[in-house]
C-alpha cells in the first residue's frame, strides 16, 4: 500500500514539473515569435514614416506655397498648392493597391492658419459644407516650430469608419522666422496586417477612446473596449504585463505601441491581437500526453507494487526488514526511468521536427509523425513503405539528398542544410536538415540520425522582405532625387548671393580702414602723436591685407585649399589685442551712435603659439566680434577669453546679447543661414567655421536665448615644424645690389624703387619691356624685377630674352594674379610674386631668387 | 553764348505758364507713419516686409493719391520694376490701371517673378538679364500686387495699381507733394500698409495750393 502511495505520489510530481515546464516553454516561444514579427511590421512603418515627413518638410519650404499662403484668397491658394502637390498627392487613376508605394501619396490637404484654424477649401456651389473631422486636422495649441503626426476619425464617401493619418508641417517666413501657418497633408494609415504579416495578426488603432479595426463587429469592439483600455493604460505607464482579450472565442494577445508620444494631436495607439488558439492548442496537446503518460505509468506502479506483494511477499518482507529504504530508492530509480523512455517516445512522436533515422545507404529505418506530415503522408509506416528512395521520391534534385548523405557520413555532422523537397501531392517545400552519423558501439553499424524543419513560411517570407525592401529602395531613390534638386536650386542661389557674401567681407575689412583714415584727417593733433598715429596706420594696414585676402579667398569658392598650405606660428593673445582694435569702430562708435554702450573685456592667459594662417585666424575673431556687437542692441559686455586646455588653446568670444534658440544654434553654421534678414549674408560663421575646420580645430556653441551666446573655439599648439614667423628679417643681411625694375605703373615703379633704396639697394628703372631690356643690356645688374603685364614686352617675354643672354640672372616676376598662377609655366623667372607686395615679402623674393639662379 | 540761357528760361516760363494757364492745384503736406522697426540706416533704400500678414515697406512710406473716377488713357502707361542686387527697385510702385510694367533683370544671376494675387495673376519663368523683350504685363485691375521671386525667397515687391492717375509716394518722413491736379471735390487717401489707407476730403481751388497733412 505505502508502495502504492509512493508510486502515485512520484507520478503527481513528475506531472506537476513536465507540465509547467511545458506551459512556460510554449509561452515564451510565443512572445518571441510575436515580437519579432510586431517589431518588423514597425520597422517597415517607421521607414515608410520618415519618407513622408521629409516630403512634407520639403513641400513646406517651397517659395510658392509660401507666397499662396500670404495671399488670403482661398481659391488661389488651393488652387496653386495643387499644381505643387502633384507629386505627392494620389491621383485617382492610379491604382488602389496596398503596398509601400501607394502610401506614400497623401489622400487630401489642408491649410492652417497663424492662428492654427483650418483654412476650408472652396467648395463647388451647391456641394454640403465641409465635415466635422475636416476641422479637427490642425493640432490643437497654436502654431508650434516642430512637425506634429495626428490621426483623425473620418467618414468616407460611402459613410465608413477611416482613419486618417496627417502629418502638420508649420510653414516658417525664412527672413522673420514667423509661422504663418501650416500644411497637412493627409495620409492613409500605415496597416501593420498587411500581406506580409501571418494570419493570426489582427491590428488596428486606437484612438480617442474608441478602437478602429473595421473587420471586427461593433458589438465585439465595444465588449473588448476595457480590456484595451488597460492594455493602453499599461503602455502609458510602462509597464509589461500582458492583457489578453476574448475574441471570436479565442484568447488574443494585446500589444499596443503609442504612434503620436510627442504630438498636440490627440495620442494614437497602434493595437495588435495575436491570437493564442494555436499556443493553446500546441499546450493542450503537450498536457493530454503528459497526463496518458502519466496514468499509464500509473498503472503500470500499480501492478508492479501489486505483483511484488502478491508473488514475493515473503522474500519481500524480509528484505523490507532488511532494507525497506533501499528497496524504495529502487522503485524510484526504475520508475524514472520508465518516465525517462516514455518522455523521450512522447518528443519522438510528437516533435514539431521531422525525426527520422537512415541506413548509410539513405534508406528509412524510422520517421516520425512530423516527418511523414511534412512529406504529405498519412503516417510514418506509410512513408517508410512507400518511400524506398528518398533521393527521387522526395527531393528536387535529387543529388541534394546524395549530397546530404555524403557530407553525414564525412563530416559527421551537418545543420541547416537547405534543400527543395516534393511532397507526395506534388507540393513544393523548403526544408532545413540537420543530421548526425552515429556509430553503434555493440555492433558497429552506422545509422544517421536526422531532423528536418519546414522552411518554406521563412523562405516566402524572405521573399516578401526583398519586395518591401525593393520598394523602400525605390522610396530612398526619390528622396535622393528631391534632395538632389533642392542642392542644385541651392547651388543657383549661392551663385546669386556670393557676391554679396564678398561685398559683405569686403565692408567689413574696410571699416577700420574708413574710420581710422578718417580719424587721422580729422584731428590733426593725433598726427603729431607719432606712437598713436603709427598703431592707427598699422591697423589701417592689417585691415587692408585682411581686405586683399578677401578677394584672394574668391579662389575658394570653386577650389580647395592647397595641401602645401604653411601655417606660421601665431601668438594668439597678440592676435586677439588686434581683433579688438580692429573692431574697435564698430563696437565702440558706430554703437554709441546708435545708443548702445558696448564693453569688450579680455581674459588672457598667457599660452604658448599655435600653427595657423594668421589673417584667416583674425578673421575669425573680427566676424565673432561682429555678431556679438550685432547680438546685442541695447548693449552689453564682450568678453574674449583665452585659456589651455591639454595639447589646445581655447577662446572663447562671449556676449551678453539676445542670444539664440536651439534651433538657430544648430544651424546657424550652415552657408546662407542668417537671422539678419537684409543686412547679413549667413556666410560669416560659416567661413569661421570653415577656417576652424582647417585648423584641425573645433568650434562649440553656447547659448540661450536671452542669456547672450558663447562661441567657444579649441586649436591645437603648433608642433615643432612650424615656421616661426620672427618678423621682418632684418635688412643688414642682404648685401646691397644692382636692381633693374621693370614696370609701367609710375606708382608702383616708385614705390619699389624706394622699398628697395631703404634697404640700400641700388636701382634703376625702366618704364615698360623694351626699355628694360635696353637698359640690361647697357648696365650690369645682380637682380632684375618686371612686372608682368606690360604694353609691348610682357615681362615673361622680357625674362626669356634676358635669360638668354644671362642665364644666371635672377630674375622676379611680379602680377596682380600672383594666386592665380602657376609658377610652372614661367620656367625663365625665378620666383613668381603676388601684387600688391609688402616689404618683407619683397626681401623674401629676393633672398628666394638669389638662392635659386 | 546767351542760347543755353535764353533756352532754360523758355522752358521754365512755358512750364510755368502751362500750371497757370490750365488752372491745376497742387496739395503738399505730411503722412504721419508708423515708426520704423529696424535700426536707422545710412542709405534710405527700404523693403517690403510681412508682418502678421500686414504687408508695409521698412522704413514705412505711404502712397499719396487723389482718387475720383478718372478716364483710362487712351494709349497704356508704361513703368519698370527692376530687379537689382537681389531686390525689387523700387520695392513699392504705385501705377494707375492698365500700366504695363516691365520687369527687367539687371542682376547677372535668373530671377523668376511671379505673384499669386487677386488683381494679377502671373509668372514670368527664369530669365537672365540678356532676355528681349523685357517681360511686362498688364494691370487691368485695381489692387495690391505682391511680387516674389521663386529663386530668391527674401524678394518681395508691391505694385499698387490705382484708378488714377494722380499719385505720388511719400518720402520716408512721409513728406509729399502732388501737383498737376484739376480743380474740384476729392477723397485724397494715402495707403500705409494692406491695413491702413487714411483719407480726407479735399477741395481744391484752381491753381492754389492746399497744405494737408494726415491724419
């Protein structure tokens, strides 16, 4: 009886353990499999999202719209956004197919004005005014800077429930930066239970309390609407718990996922049902075999513990006397064994998985109910008699299977061999093998244990990710079209603005020039302050080389920078004193004029040199200072700043101004980007951007609005290869020497010959080609410089001639062009020299052509 | 030696003697406008701007016009509306009905005019500075025209077409001056923005001078 007891006892929790284990098992491959399939689907639709805002985005930039839009007439304004929509909106010729494609075209659109109202189109004479839903496509709050997605309920013109989904793109004044309204364009809802999803996938939306899933009956939808809500309810509070429903009787699964989380537009859930009958049923069956195992097992106990007390009820008395504890543990062990055997018959036979085993030869010895299913036959024994050769009777090709068997039985083992199979109604199938060659060590014959898995849902489903992925490829082409269009209108329009981005420059650079030219004529008493007047002249020069490096930036407009670029050393605090003195007319006079008091602070700390080019550098700081000054109105404070931060210095150019939005911020160093409106270009922080780039350094900007802007800049110290810029050389080590001069322009002729005298050079001069050569031929000289564009003798022609004569001869070659020539192509000149040319670079010509003839 | 004299003198009596002659009036005075938003600036040039869906020039100006029901000429008027460093020159035109104007481009870059509004309806299509004829149209209806350029965003322009032919545009003081005008009872009005247009009635006297300032 205790033996009984036991055995039952052992049963019960065998049951208990196989069936939860079970249970839990199928649950989870449940939730797997259905998130995967539920984050594909929301993939595809996030894809398919992106390309519709940007659409929208674009459309909303456009001139056109802009300008209907600012025209109050209605009509009009329908009338030319429609010939700009062309593009986006569905035609009703086009074909009412459900891909990718199809919903990418808006169904209608609409108008909002400044005030967030829709503006109603005009509708034909008679026609019923507009529909209640038609007022609610604008987003409720007013007009917001950012792109808002809504879905709306609606009726169609047959009275059905749709959804749509719209999508409200705030129309913006580039000059003022005003929302004047706004465009929606309508959209048919992304279906996540299209095609491509399995059966068992039910989804629709949820909006405004109610759900929308059309294939469902109105009374099912109100009776589950609780349970939805708290499904929704979950997903708002983040939780995981799982809510499952009834649905055509069958338990459904819900996940919902927010589609608007960031919209003024009420909040939309996509909700999703996945149904449970298969997992329930996959679980029912898996109980039913535990509990036949179980009884049979039970049983089984029974008669065994019946037998045992019945026929050996003495030797067992005396062994229960002796070792009644071990005998138990006996019992056990068989018991778990039986279990063991019948658990593992029960996974044979009821395996998802073909099971089968075969003769090195591919012949049948076993299979499995799965297996013969797959293959379309009524049961195992079926296959393995009819089947006598699997090679013809089940593959495609036949020499897969050959294949299979030989990889086994030299490889030993194989997984996820692939091959096309011919079920025994003529049906194709994918199927996925894995085997194993086994060698019996009693006897040593090798069987081949197998399994195969049908594939051919996974292979289909593959294809039809290669289709939505075609079409998504398709989509991305268009958008690079737009894109590519909208590079080339702002390819146009940079033509257009360049020459004012380089008056702007220009301007700029001719500020301190104007004014302290002025301020010099003005009071003569500076005139007789030598030091004062000198710094004034000074600033004046440094404005006019930053001038003549604006029209030699021109070059970069169409070519990059050269790679032999020198960068010298430069001292930054050096460089930053003359920033503000060179800004000093504008910050100081021209905004006290205006009535503004403007202070400009530096905070330097002294660092050591960095490598760069200076007057680019300069101009950096000057067009820093210059938004700053522009930043703030009413006046404020400019604080420049230096400190070192690692192997960098850093700068920091600060204001107390007005500051700039988040949005500003970030685009405030594209090209053409200007809040100025008339008076800027939006090339200045570009080209500081620009310059810092080519400083291998970078650029951070602070700022909030109201609280002012900080521009902070980090560039690295100058490595030991930089030249070191130690100033003019100094004249004593240039010998004194015999130059001839060649040049038209009476000025300039003089102007060199005097830069020369001062350095104790003896000059003679001649007025054009001819006159040189004459000259050359009549003195002796050590160094001869020519301008280049001369009436009669260009001065490469005169330097041919003199090289022929004097091979030796060093020889300068000076043009108004100097950036844009290539030393190269004037093989009879020794150093090609930029005009106008400063003093010390006229000694670093010389010192040059010495060096080189 | 006494014909350049002789010559000058002719042409001011003539002048002077055609105002006396024919009666006309003349009304000077000042439009109050509305302060400028935008900081002074050296060179008076001004813009069309848009605010709030007002449309008004930067620094304002006004439109100063006699209006009463005059006869439409009998060969069209002819104005310009050039494009100039990017901007319309000059941004706000007055012209009476059925005026065409020409828009030539004298920027070296295409610009495409186009306007949406109700009085005209039109598109010029890209064109350079070398394009002949000079592209014009014709304003047959009396309103407010808003020009942009579909290439230059930032480029707007009025031209303000009128029933008469007596109008002139104020100063950016909102000084004016129109003269020529028959002797009779009128509304004189001046047109500020798309918002505001002042008026009063005046009577002018044959070859007298009225002093009106508004409002």
């Amino acid at each position: 009886m205790a033996m009984m007891l036991v055995v039952m006892g052992i049963t019960a929790v065998a049951l208990y353990f196989a069936e939860r284990s079970v249970a839990s098992d199928v649950q989870r491959s449940l939730r797997d499999e259905f998130q995967s399939e539920i984050s594909y689907l929301l993939g595809v639709h996030e894809a398919l999202r992106a390309a519709l805002t940007e659409r929208c985005r674009v459309l909303a930039k456009s001139v056109r719209i802009r300008a209907a839009l600012e025209e109050s007439d209605v009509e009009d304004l329908y009338a030319v956004a429609t010939v700009e929509l062309r593009d986006v909106l569905h035609t009703k010729d086009e074909p009412d197919d459900e891909t990718g494609i199809h919903t990418l075209r808006a169904r209608f659109f609409r108008f909002v004005d400044a005030h967030g109202a829709v503006i109603p189109p005009p509708r034909e004479p008679g026609a019923a005014a507009g529909e209640e839903w038609e007022t609610r496509l604008a987003p409720t709050g007013g007009a917001r800077a950012e792109q808002q997605i809504g879905y709306v309920r609606a009726t169609d013109a047959e009275g059905r429930e749709v959804i749509h989904e719209v999508i409200a793109t705030p129309i913006v004044k580039t000059d003022t930066g005003e929302i004047i309204g706004a465009i929606v364009l309508g959209f048919k809802p992304v279906a996540l239970d299209g095609k491509h999803a399995s059966s068992e996938l039910k989804s629709g939306l949820w909006l405004e309390g109610l759900l929308h899933l059309p294939t469902l009956a109105d009374a099912t939808r109100t009776a589950i609407g609780s349970e939805v809500a708290r499904a929704i309810s979950n997903v708002s509070r983040r939780t995981r718990r799982n809510v499952t429903v009834p649905l055509d009787g069958m338990p459904h699964l819900i996940f919902a996922q927010p589609l608007n989380p960031d919209s003024q537009f009420p909040r939309a859930y996509h909700v999703c049902f996945y149904s449970l009958a298969d997992a329930l049923a996959r679980q029912r069956k898996v109980q039913w075999q535990i509990l036949g195992s179980a009884a049979l097992l039970l049983l089984g106990g029974l008669i065994a513990s019946h037998f045992v007390s019945v026929g050996f009820s003495a030797p067992v008395e005396r062994l229960a006397v002796d070792s009644a504890k071990n005998l138990a543990q006996r019992e056990r062990a068989e018991a778990a064994l039986v279990l063991t055997e019948k658990r593992y018959r029960s996974i044979f036979e009821n395996a998802v998985e073909g099971i089968f085993l075969l003769t090195p030869e591919g012949r049948f010895l076993s299979a499995n109910p799965a297996l013969a299913r797959i293959c379309g036959y009524d049961s195992p024994a079926q296959l393995i008699a009819e089947v006598s050769d699997p090679a013809h009777q089940l593959y495609v090709k036949p020499e897969r299977f050959e294949e299979f068997i030989r990889c086994l039985a030299t490889e030993g083992t194989v997984s996820g061999f692939e091959a096309e199979a011919m079920r025994k109604d003529g049906r194709r199938i994918w199927l996925s093998q894995n085997g194993r060659a086994v060698r019996d060590t009693g006897e040593g014959t090798l069987t081949l244990e197998c399994t195969i898995d049908d594939i051919s849902e996974r292979k289909q489903a593959g294809d039809a990710l290669l289709v939505v992925n075609a079409e998504l490829e398709k989509a991305l082409d268009d958008l690079k079209q737009t894109q590519q269009q909208i590079i080339q209108q702002e390819r146009l329009r940079a033509l257009g603005q360049m020459a004012s981005g380089i008056a702007h420059d220009f301007n700029n650079a001719l500020v301190p020039i104007l004014g302290f030219a002025e301020l010099l004529q003005l009071n003569s008493a500076i005139l007789d302050d030598r030091p004062t007047a000198l710094k004034y002249l000074e600033i004046i020069q440094t404005a006019a080389q930053d001038a003549s490096s604006v029209v030699a930036r021109l070059r970069e407009f169409y070519r990059s920078r050269d790679h032999h670029e020198k960068f010298s050393a430069i001292d930054l605090t050096r460089l930053i004193e003359q920033a503000v003195s060179l800004t000093r007319p504008r910050w100081k006079d021209q905004a006290q004029a205006g009535g503004a008091t403007i202070e400009v602070r530096t905070e330097l700390a002294p660092i050591p040199a960095i490598a760069g080019d200076e007057s680019a550098l300069r101009e950096v700081l000057t067009n820093l200072v210059f938004n700053a000054v522009d930043a703030m109105p009413g006046g404020g404070t400019i604080t420049l700043r230096t400190h070192q931060l690692g192997g960098s210095a850093v700068i920091e150019v600060a204001d107390t101004g007005t500051g700039m939005s988040d949005e500003v911020r970030q685009r405030c160093l594209e090209p053409f980007f200007s809040t100025k409106g008339d008076r800027g270009t939006g090339l200045g922080l570009s080209m500081v951007f620009g310059i810092i780039q080519r400083h291998s350094g970078m650029i951070d900007i602070r700022s909030e609005p109201g609280r002012g802007t900080t521009f902070v800049i980090t560039l690295p110290f100058a490595q030991s290869s930089v030249t070191t810029h130690a100033g003019p050389e100094p004249a004593e080590a240039m010998r004194s020497l015999r130059v001839l001069v060649v040049e038209d322009e009476p000025q300039v002729r003089e102007l060199l010959a005097a830069s020369l005298g001062a350095d104790g050079h003896r000059v003679e001069l001649a007025a054009h080609g001819i006159d040189g050569l004459k000259r050359f031929l009549d003195g002796t000289f050590d160094l001869v410089l020519t301008d280049k564009a001369m009436p009669g003798m260009s001065g490469d022609q005169l330097a041919s001639a003199i090289k022929q004569i004097a091979p030796k001869m060093p020889i300068i070659l000076l043009t108004g062009f100097g950036q844009f020539l290539n030393p190269e192509d004037y093989p009879d000149v020794n150093v090609v020299a930029p005009k106008p040319i400063s003093i010390p670079a006229l000694r670093e010509a010389i010192a040059t052509a010495l060096r080189a003839a | 030696m006494h014909l350049p004299h002789a010559l000058a003198s002719l042409i001011a009596l003539a002048s002077l003697s055609g105002a006396v002659a024919r009666g006309q009036a003349v009304i000077e005075g000042r439009v109050a406008l509305p302060k400028s938003k935008s900081a002074p600036v050296m060179n008076k040039r001004y813009q069309v701007v848009t605010k709030a869906g007002i449309i008004a020039t930067d620094p304002p100006v006004a439109v100063v016009y006699l209006e009463a029901s005059f006869a439409r000429p009998a060969s069209p008027p002819k104005a310009q509306m050039a494009q100039k460093d990017l901007m319309f020159v000059t941004p706000l035109l007055p012209v009476q009905v059925g005026t065409a104007v020409e828009f030539p481009n004298l920027d070296d870059t295409y610009h495409n005019i186009f306007s949406y509004s109700k009085p005209k309806r039109f598109d010029l299509g890209r064109y350079l500075p070398t394009e002949r004829p000079i592209p014009s149209q014709l304003f047959d209806q009396p309103g407010l025209v808003t020009l942009h350029c579909d290439i230059h965003e930032h480029m707007r322009g009025i031209i303000l077409v009128l029933e008469t032919p007596h109008f002139t545009r104020s100063d950016t003081d909102g000084r004016f001056r129109l003269t020529g005008l028959p002797a009779g009872r009128y509304t004189l009005k001046a047109w500020i923005s798309s918002k505001t247009t002042i008026e009063r009635a005046v009577e002018l006297q044959k070859g007298s001078t009225l002093h009106v300032d508004l409002p």
